[in-house]
C-alpha cells in the first residue's frame, strides 16, 4: 500500500516523532509506514487521517496489481 | 532535546526495562537448566529443579505481558514475529533433539530445556535487532 505520509508530515513541519506523538505510537511505527514495510491496521489510519484532517482514502492508496 | 531524540529515549527505556526484567529470567533460566542436567537428581534436587522452573515460566509469561503492554501495533507485530523466528528454532531443535535421543547420543530430556532457553534467546535478540537496525 502505498501512502502520502511523508509528504503530509513535511508539509505541516512535523517531525516522526510529532506525529508519532499526535497518534499515540512509536516513532519505529510512523517510520515503518512512510516506508511502506508496515501497513497500519484500521484504527490507525483513521487515527492518521483524523490528525491531517482527512480520509483515509486521501493518505493510502492501494498498489497497482 | 529534539522530539526524535526523546522518543528514541523512550525507545531506549523500553529496552532497558526487558533487559532488567529478562536478565532475572535468564538467570532463572540458567539455574533450571543446570539443576535439571543431573541425571541421578535427588528429591530436594527434583523440588529445586520445578521451583526454578515453574518461576522461570512465570518471569516469561510477565516479561511478555509487560513487553507487549508497553507496545504499539507495529512493535507487537516485530515481537509476534521474532517470536515465530524463536519457536521455529526450538521446533527445529526438537527434531534435531528427537533425533539424537533415538541414536543414544544424547537424553531428550537434558536437551529440551536448553531448547526452550535457546529459542527464548534467538527471539530476544532477533526482536532487538530489528528494533535496532529498523530506523
């Protein structure tokens, strides 16, 4: 899956661990999803989509197959 | 202190606090280990040998329950799997042990619980690791 994470943390200046911070995980775990090796489960990505203030369908979007 | 500084710290923290609560099993571990290599053991021996045990089994269960309570969703995932990696190695092992029991070269009974030890370390290390190395 891949996903806009990255970008959108960079664009609001936050760092991983602000954001790690605003979704009450680990920095490992923002860091394991903007580089594609953990997909989150549900609850948190509508944790991150709550936190950018928008759907989850704007920040994932399913790989090509 | 940078927010990616103190989260590493509470990263680090974290793996302090295995490490002092998994050393005690370890040793815990160690002394069953040695208590139960005696072949003709002695009654008070066999009593030493389940008390180290059962509380050996117990530090694990309470490590674990405490390691994966401190957890997010993707460090769980990291322990679930370096736990698979351990008990993949202790299924192995058994074979192997199987095995050498069958042939009379060495008693199942002296190996197993080496075994159990010996996957408990390889998760333990693996699950550092790749905490460590996964940035």
């Amino acid at each position: 899956m891949k996903n806009r994470l990255r970008e959108l943390r960079a664009a609001r200046r936050w760092s991983q661990a602000d954001l790690a911070d605003r979704c009450a995980v680990s920095r490992q775990a923002i860091n394991a999803i903007e580089t594609g090796r953990y997909d989150p489960s549900l609850p948190l990505a509508f944790a991150l989509a709550r936190v950018f203030g928008l759907t989850i369908e704007e920040i994932f979007e399913p790989d090509p197959t | 202190m940078s927010d990616n500084a103190r989260q590493d710290k509470v990263t680090r923290a974290a793996r302090r606090a295995v490490l002092v609560e998994g050393t005690p099993v370890l040793v815990l571990g160690g002394a069953a280990l040695m208590l139960g290599s005696t072949p003709d053991a002695s009654p008070s021996q066999q009593v030493g040998w389940l008390v180290a045990t059962a509380l050996f089994v117990a530090a694990v269960v309470w490590v674990v329950y405490r390691a994966f309570g401190r957890a997010d969703e993707y460090q769980r995932k990291v322990q679930l799997e370096s736990m698979a990696v351990g008990f993949a190695a202790v299924l192995v092992g058994l074979q192997v042990a199987v095995a050498l029991d069958a042939a009379d070269v060495v008693p199942l009974p002296r190996l197993a619980q080496s075994l159990v030890v010996g996957g408990i370390a390889i998760w333990l290390v693996v699950a550092d690791l790749r905490t460590r190395l996964q940035r």
